[in-house]
DNA sequence: GCGTTCCGTGACAATGCTGTGACGGTAGCG
DNA sequence: CGCTACCGTCACAGCATTGTCACGGAACGC
C-alpha cells in the first residue's frame, strides 16, 4: 500500500545521525517519515502539506524551534498540530517555555526510542489520529478540508475565507454551542482582537452563502448563549 | 468569578505531603483542585463530577492507577479525559505501558512544578479546555449542557435563559431544597441584588416551559423554605 | 373560624440580544 | 492604477427576556 494512510511525521532536526535513526524506528512502527534541518523550510512544507505530528528540535540554524512553534500556533490552520519538542537535557527550563509556546509535549535528549514512541502514539491518539483529512459531513452538507471545497446537495457553494474556517469549525463539533468568544479564539486566533459581535455578521453571512431557497437553516442561535450547527428540529 | 470557571483537576495520589505541594501550587495558578488517595473512590467522583484534567499517581493502594486508566479509558463519557501519569523515576518502562494503556502524558518523580504545570497547561489546550459536560437527568427531562438543549417526553422545550440556567441548577442538585437567596446566588450571581421574590416568577416561567399538558409538575415548592426539583407525591 | 404569612398569577415597562443593511478600509490581482 | 472580494465595525429596528409590582388565593397557626 502507499504511504498515504499512514500516519505522516515531520522530523524538524538538522543532528544528521539522530535523524537517521529517528527515521528508521519510526518507519519500522508504520509511520511516514520526511525531515528538514531548517526552521524555514520545515514552515514551507507545513503549509502545503500539513504532517500528522511534528517532532521539533530546540536548536535549528535558521530558525529557533520555539520561534517557528509560535507562528504555527499562530495559524489557524496548524493551532492543532501535535508538537513534541527535543530538547537537550540541560535545556529543561527552555522546554517549559516551549510548552507554553504551544508544544504539546517535549522529550530530553537522550531518550528512549521506546518512551518516544509512546508519547507519539498517544498524542496522535488525542488529536484523532488523522486531524486535517477527514471530510466533515452534517445532513446535506459536506466540506472537504484538502480541496477546500462544501457541497450541499449537489451543488457547490461559494464560501470567502473566513466563512469556510467558521463553517469548518462548526462541523468539527456539531451539535454544541459556542460563545463568541469561544468562536473568536478558534477561528480568528487566541491573541487577535476583535469585536465579539463580528460573528454574528459572519454567521450572517455564513447563512447567507450556504442556505439555498427552501433549504432548512442548520445554524442555530441559542439566545445569550452562542452559535451551534444544528437544526432547529429535533433530529 | 467562582470556582466553576476555573480548570478542575482531580489528584489521584496517596502520599500527603506531595499532595499538599500540588494543591498548593496549583491552586496559585487558578485551578480549582481535589484530591483522593483512593482509586475506587476516584472512580466514583470522576463519575458524578468528571474533572478537566487526571493527575494520577501509579502507585495506589484499592486499585492501581493503570488500572483505574484502564477503566476510565473503557467508558465513552471520559474517554477523552486528560490523564497525567506521576511514576517513580525507576518505573519508567511502566510508565511506557501507561501511555500505550491510555494516559495521555507522564512525568517522574521527582518533578519541577513548572514543568508539571507546563504540561497540564499544554493538554488542557489540547483538550480545548472545555470542561466534560455530561447530560442531566430527572424523571422524563433530560438536558444537554452542551448543545443547550431540554428534552422533555421526546419534545423540545423552549427555555429562555435564565430558565435554562434555573433548571440546570435544580438539575444538579436534585431532592435538594434551596431557599430562594441560594438560588439567587447560584443562578443569578453573588453580587447582583434582586428582589428574592423574582425566584418565583422564574419558577412560574419554568413551570409553563416544561409542564406540558397531563405531565405532572416536578418542581415542588417547600413553604416558607423554599423550592426543590423533586416529584411531588405526597398524600 | 380567622387572621397572618406565604405563594401563584397576570400584566407591564425597561432592558437586553440578535438580525440586518450599510459603510469605509484593505489586500490581492490584472 | 482601478477593480473586486472580503473584512471589521456600526447603527438601528424588532422582538425576546427580565425584574418588579399588585392582587388574590392557599396554607398555616391558633
């Protein structure tokens, strides 16, 4: 089979024998494995091609490993991406800011490929494993995040920017109410500042765009509350 | 605000004084804490009160903690529950079964309390940070926290907000009677003044929401105490 | 039975919340 | 440069919700 079903890891480390070895055990354990030595071009292939898992080392040459988490975390595309951080052992108290950078988790150096691979397995069982590829389906629409496309019922719909991410976030967890600012935080980013009611012409406009004549509303307002994607009926 | 907008972890661990150290230092940090040092009685709080987040000892005394893990993992209501191992540096290879068993992250004893918090910080994140809201129940009403939603006989019911927020109190604390300025402080907020009075008029409202014709009236009023969620069959 | 206390009920004015259209600003593109 | 698409903010209107009150009836103590 191709390498396409399997789990896809970015190795962000420029240690050539540390990556040689990475790769051989994690490709032993079924992974993808590609690897960079450069902060920059490991941004570059993030973007198009977003990987699984990223493992990241804290000293890069062109680009510190916390210095590129920090703008991944900054994307609304790569907020989710699992990070684990590699760190030499002297550098622990680094680590802890990288954590709070946005990694999810950091290893010391040396380390086990064992303990490795375990936190690996669990943090891509956490993230569902398989985050970005998946297409997302609520009644009669489908968004499908590579080809960035939505249908419903057939026919195509025309979403600017900022309406696909809403809607994507909606369908990544449908049935619940966000408030606004729960909203704001996951589609415009956690630092941005931007008046809460903006959602509200942007779920106007949502509507606008994926509601057709004489198709039901599938977002629904829940007074004082927030915004869920849901009909109105009971199901 | 109160402490239940703060983060809830629940410690999992038997030896005092770390415990007193966790507590503490968590505490500092905004989150509200318990603790047990009992994994048959985690088990049962963790049911009716699910934290945001497990810090879980391995060494236990009733139940060992990879078991009460195993258990956790084996139920769909916390099954995505943020699980923290605490292991003796010389258990390590334990610890590697713990993460493949479910955990989500480990860390040896002993640690640094900022790297400990680091990583709570990094997996409350990664969980969103929404605390697990299970559904409530009583009798035939049935209400969803998360999608907002009151079901009563199958229909819907349409609450407004301060109704939605007065049932999801009754809700949690059923059988129990409350006088009307503990309400007022529940529902309403400490510091806001409204007449006591008011309490009444919103449990009128409540009791047109959800009393559809021929369905008898939960809500029980207690003279000169107060009101209670309860089934009103006294002779 | 009777007075007193307490609660249910309907009405109402004030407030709060959301839908909607419009407007100016900006970034991308030919 | 002009054009287009998109974004964030605002003002306003319409409606839902809220807190309070007055009245009357029910429950209670004696």
């Amino acid at each position: 089979m191709s390498d396409h079903n399997k789990p896809y890891i970015l190795i962000v480390e420029d240690e050539a024998p540390l990556v040689t070895l990475l790769r051989y055990n994690l490709e032993k354990q079924g992974f993808r494995v590609e690897d960079t030595g450069d902060g920059g071009e490991a941004l570059t292939r993030i973007t198009e091609a977003p990987p699984d898992l990223l493992l990241l080392d804290w000293m890069l040459p062109t680009m510190s490993g916390i210095e590129l988490c920090r703008q991944l975390r900054r994307r609304p595309a790569t907020r989710q991406l699992p990070i684990i951080m590699l760190t030499a052992r002297a550098e622990e108290q680094d680590a802890v800011r990288g954590l709070d950078t946005g990694a999810d988790d950091y290893i010391t150096k040396p380390f086990s490929t064992e303990a490795l691979i375990a936190r690996i397995r669990a943090l891509l069982r956490r993230s569902g494993s398989v985050p970005q590829k998946l297409k997302l389906n609520f009644h009669d629409i489908s968004l499908d995040p590579a080809s960035h496309r939505v249908i419903r019922n057939g026919r195509a719909l025309h979403l600017g920017p900022t309406e696909f991410r809403l809607l994507e976030f909606f369908l990544r967890h449908p049935k619940r109410v966000f408030s606004r600012e729960d909203v704001l935080n996951a589609v415009w980013g956690r630092d941005i500042h931007v008046e809460p009611r903006t959602v509200d012409v942007h779920i106007r406009r949502l509507r606008k765009a994926i509601n057709g004549p004489g198709e039901i509303d599938i977002v629904r307002t829940v007074r004082a509350a927030g915004y869920a994607l849901d009909l109105d009926e009971i199901a």
